[in-house]
C-alpha cells in the first residue's frame, strides 16, 4: 500500500486530481483481491489439513482474478474520468513488487 500511495502522490503534484485517485483505485483493486487470497490460502495449516490448503489456495487465486477482473469493469463503466496509465501503472507496478519482494526482502528478519 504504500508504494501506492506514493504513486498517488507523485502523481497528483505532476498531474493533478484524475492521475492520483487512478493511481490509488489501481494499487486499491490489486491490494483488496490479493488480502482475500492471503487470508483464504493460509485459512489452514498442518500436515493434517493439506487438502483444505491446496483447494482454498485455487479457490482464492481463482476469486482473486474474478474480483480484479470485475473491478476493472466497474472502473471502466462508473469512474469518469479515469487516466488508463496511471491505473495500469500502479496496478503493474505493485503486482511487480508483489513478486520480487521475496528476493527484496530475503535479509529482513
């Protein structure tokens, strides 16, 4: 959230009201879908409960997708004006650092 909020804030002094809140709806519809699979993958834990793990690990990747797919048509069909780039920026550029933080992250203890 936080690169998204920094994204947001650049762009509001270089582009103004439209960029910023499309930046901040872009990191929000990555951020919301990617909570929910969090919290249903790791719903269970243990050697005991592996096959509730992995059927709740493809339920919630399978719903992430779904709910990032229909927010970006809510987006779309309700938001005007909406600046695409910064949108699709953020959104990128959070889902970029969503999957190299592990090798960001690997000396934080």
């Amino acid at each position: 959230m936080l690169l998204t909020v920094s994204f947001s804030l650049v762009l509001l002094i270089i582009s103004g009201y439209v960029a910023a809140y499309s930046s901040l709806i872009g990191g929000i519809i990555f951020a919301l879908p990617q909570l929910y699979f969090g919290f249903k993958a790791f719903l269970y834990a243990g050697a005991h409960a592996i096959q509730n793990v992995v059927i709740n690990f493809y339920k919630g990747e399978s719903t992430k997708i779904l709910v990032i797919a229909v927010s970006f048509a809510l987006v779309f069909k309700f938001i005007k004006p909406v600046d695409f780039f910064a949108l699709y920026s953020t959104f990128i550029g959070v889902l970029i650092l969503n999957c190299f933080s592990p090798y960001l992250f690997k000396d934080y203890k």
